[in-house]
C-alpha cells in the first residue's frame, strides 16, 4: 500500500583527480547524550499537550532511479480523539496538489478506523481498514504520539547542530528491519520555540529522496474539527474500491507518494 507519502537536486560531477583534491564537506556538530535526552523529553511533554494541528505543507519528491523531480503543496490537519477503553485514534486530513491547478493530486482522510485515498487520475476512491493498533504505526504518531524511550530503542538518534537558536535537528536511523526496508536515513527538524514539526527529510534503500516542508504549524487549532475526518461521499461517476487487509498491513511507515494508475 505505497500511498503514504519527498528532495534531492542534481550535482555536476567534475573530474575524479579534481574531486580527490577537495576537502570532505564539514560535518554538523553533535550534541551530547544528555542534550538528546532532554530534547526528546521536552518534545513528548510538548506533544501531550497537543489535541489538534493544522499547517500548510510541501512535499518534493526525488527519484534518482528515472531521474525525476516533482513538487506538490496543500494542507495537513491532524485531530487526537480519546476512543474509549485507553485507546486514542489518531484522525488525519492531508491534501496535496500542484502549483496554480484547482484540484488535487493527493488526497486523505483517516477516520481512525479507516483511511480513505483518493486516486483522481484512476477516478478510485480506495478505503483500508486500519485494524487494532496499526494506527499507532505511522508517521502521523512518530510526529503527533511520540514517546522518547520507544524513539530511541526503534531508531539510533543523533541530536546535530546542538546550539542552532531557532530549530532542533535529529538524525534518524533505522534499527529495526521492517524500517530499514522503509528508509535508511532520517532528519527531522523542530520549532525550537514549541517543538512543533518543520521539516521531514529521508532517504529510501534505493536513493530516492523526499523532503516535506511544514509551515503556519498551528497546536491546538480551533480551526480543526472532528467534522474535517468524516468519512467522505463518493465523488461522482467514481469507483469505491476496498483494499485487502493483508496490504493495509504491509503498509510502508513513512508518508510515500501515491502510485501512478
């Protein structure tokens, strides 16, 4: 189910005698185990506290493999809600499309029970069951639900650039196999000032690339509704389309492009 959802730029690649020549690229400095560990505990106090947010968002996507770049922007809105029994669904709302055209290329709607994804150019609106705690499992609660101890026994976590004023930086590592088939590095930015999510950079196995960029991040938002994660009519002369478990379960754990038809 390759529907979740990024930006490398091509280099000119001089002379191999004339690169031998040049000094490595200075690496970030690193923080201190300490730092990491009070940052992380900061962020999962921060992120307690938020029931609902809203930003304006950006998604580029690199595939070095055909060589292609493509860039789609929109909206991202995420809602907590107590589901009874010690469960908390995590709601979800995300809109993607390209510059200056009315529709869009992407759409989601997650209603904690299900997701909808929408496929405008397959004219398909596909619904998957998100069974148990699968849910827990992706990259709306690795941003909105994180719990420091769990991040640091699943990935190997380097706190970089330690003293920057306005943004907290972690690289991200795969521990575990089922993510290491996902991604093989990570760097994920923080608002300094709230801990809210700016940035998401990783990098696939293959060496594609996909960057998505946050902005106008808004915790708490009265703006966001329990009405925006309703499940959706089916848009006319469109097909509904159930999705196997057995591929809601083999779903990837990060935010991928939608496929093509």
């Amino acid at each position: 189910m390759r529907h979740y959802s990024v930006a490398l730029l091509g280099m000119l690649a001089f002379a191999a005698g004339a690169f031998a020549q040049q000094a490595a690229p200075p690496q970030d400095p690193v923080g201190t185990p300490e730092q990491l560990n009070a940052h992380l505990t900061q962020w999962e106090r921060e992120m307690n506290a938020v029931k609902s947010l809203s930003a304006e968002c950006k998604r580029i996507d690199v595939n070095r493999v055909i060589n292609n770049r493509v860039e789609l922007s929109g909206l991202v809105k995420c809602m907590k809600v107590d589901a009874g029994g010690g469960r908390v669904d995590k709601l979800a709302f995300l809109q993607l499309g390209e510059k200056d055209k009315p529709d869009p290329v992407e759409k989601y709607i997650c209603t904690g029970e299900l997701l909808y994804r929408f496929s405008p150019r397959e004219r398909i609106l596909y619904v998957h069951k998100l069974p148990g705690q699968v849910s827990d499992d992706n990259f709306i609660a690795f941003l909105f639900q994180m719990k420091a101890e769990a991040m640091k026994k699943r990935y190997d976590l380097t706190l970089v650039r330690p003293d920057d004023p306005n943004y907290i930086y972690f690289d991200i590592k795969p521990r575990l196999e089922a993510d290491k088939v996902e991604f093989q590095r990570a760097r994920l930015v923080l608002f300094k000032r709230n801990y809210l999510p700016a940035q998401l950079w990783f990098e696939e196995p293959n060496g594609n690339h996909h960057t998505w960029e946050l902005s106008k991040v808004t915790a708490n938002d009265p703006a966001v509704k329990a009405t925006d994660f309703v499940a959706p009519e089916k848009p006319k002369d469109w097909t509904i389309k159930e999705v196997k478990a057995a591929e809601t379960e083999n779903r990837p754990r990060v935010i991928r492009p939608a496929p093509g038809p």
